[in-house]
C-alpha cells in the first residue's frame, strides 16, 4: 500500500461526462482524481470527527448527508420540500430561507426521463445538467419538461409516479443490471396519460409555466468500471472506520471496491484520509 494522497473533509464527488466520466474526491480544499486509481488498491480512512458541510461546526453525528442538527433544522435545503417539491410553502411566506429558494427553488427545472434502473421520472434545476444524472448513475437520460419553478416540477413529477417509478433500485445500478430503452418512445407513452393534469396545471400557473422540450435529444453515459460486482456489500464508515479495497469502479456517487460499496455521499462532512 502506498502513502497518504490526500486528507480533509470530505464532499460528494464531483464528475463530468466523457468515455467513460471523470470523477475527482473532494477532500478539504483539493480534489483528487479517481480515475487514475482504477485497479489499484485504494483505502479511505475516517478520522473521527465530523464537521457540518454548512456552518462548519464539529458534530457527533450527520443529518441529511452532511448537516449539523441546527443546520438540519434551520436552514431550507434540509426541508421536507427538497425531498417533494410539491408541499413548497415559499409563497405563504414561510420558507426558511426566502434568499436561497430564489436561488435554487424559484428558477427553471427540468422534467426528465432517465434510465438507471428501468425508466424512471426526475426533476432538476436546469443548471444540474448532467450532473445530476451521473449522480443517480443513470446510463441514458431525456428531458421532456421545461416549467418555472420546483414547486411545479413537484406536481407535474407527481402526475408521472402514477405510471412510471421516480426510484433508481442501487444495488441494480451498481450490479450494471440495467438494458437500454428508448426513451423517445417511453416519452410519448407518458405524456398522453398526463395530459389532463398538464392541461389543469397549466391554467393554474400560465401558458408559459410548463412547456415541452420536443428538440431535447437523448444522453447516454459510460462510466469507469472493470467490473461490476455479483453482490451487493455496504461499506460503513460509521461502524468500521476505515474502507479498503481495489478500486473496480466508480458509479453515481459510489467507490465499487472488490470488498464493497461505498456511498460517498453519505459522509458528506467526515474527515478522512485517501491512501491509494
């Protein structure tokens, strides 16, 4: 095993598209690209203290990926709306953060189709393309909707889950179980079933507030794996410090190591050090 590479506190990984992404680990302020790991043993090793990605206080324990408990209950990326759009109550005046939902809440989203596991609904701010694909380890991807708020990306979102799934199945996404599809044609199933409550949301919100994307072309993405694994095992910083393996690949915001998986998202805030 080589030496240290880098220690700090670690973020979600970042990743752009290629053939196949790139990925770099976040670690303090430096960000260490994993690609040129691929085959090599690799350990993460946590260093016992936790600080909040946010405010930067010292915390016994991760809320919501990475927060401290009163960052948690304070601040509004932590709210329950984040998780479903549609219960957004910044127009009763009650958001917690009225600056930052108009930032990131009260700007363009996309509707889109996308294919980690199956086909599947999603929703994101329009500058989250395609990251947040890569995130989601999702092979191919569509935008099919344009509207003005995530407020109604939630409820046009929630007309799609009656016929089609918004969940991506991880362990089949990390096992490459998953076939491509024609996204083109999954859109033009979708749509007709939706159409009324388009129709209703439309003259709730305006003829401009939610508008098809019929030029938007389909994605497809390749990730950096030797080999996907047969079986599924977590790795947890939590109960043992430290995450050992050769590195066989990197998907979504997973280390696919020959003794494991790693969600690195998961220990946003958790300082550790990267020996490779």
């Amino acid at each position: 095993m080589a030496g240290l590479i880098h220690g700090g506190s670690l973020r979600k990984m970042a990743v752009a598209p290629g053939e196949p992404a790139r990925y770099a680990l976040p670690l303090g302020e430096e960000s260490v690209p994993l690609n040129p790991f691929l085959g090599q043993e690799v350990r993460l090793q946590f260093r016992g203290a936790i600080h909040c990605i946010h405010c930067g206080r010292k915390s016994s324990k991760s809320f919501n990926q990475g927060y401290c408990y009163p960052c948690f209950r304070s601040l509004a990326r932590c709210d329950t709306c984040i998780v479903r759009p549609e219960l957004c109550h910044y127009f009763e005046g009650t958001c917690r953060e009225p600056e930052w939902g108009d930032a990131h809440c009260m700007i363009p989203h996309i509707v889109y189709l996308a294919n980690s596991t199956g086909t599947k609904v999603g929703i994101t701010r329009h500058t989250q393309l395609p990251t947040r694909w890569l995130d989601q380890g999702a092979i191919q991807a569509l935008p099919i909707l344009r509207v003005q708020t995530r407020q109604q990306s939630g409820l046009v979102e929630s007309l799609f889950r009656d016929h089609v799934s918004d969940r991506t199945n991880w362990r089949a996404m990390l096992r490459g179980d998953v076939e491509p599809v024609d996204l083109y044609q999954e859109r033009d199933r979708l749509l007709p079933e939706v159409a009324e409550g388009l129709e209703a949301l439309t003259r709730r919100f305006g003829l401009q507030a939610i508008q098809p994307c019929p030029d938007a072309e389909s994605r497809n993405f390749d990730y950096p794996v030797l080999e996907f694994p047969t079986r599924i095992s977590s790795l947890n910083l939590d109960r043992q410090p430290e995450a050992v393996g050769t590195l066989m690949g990197i998907k979504g915001q997973y280390l696919i190591l020959d003794t494991g998986v790693l969600n690195i998202r998961k220990y946003a805030g958790y300082e550790v050090e990267l020996y490779a």
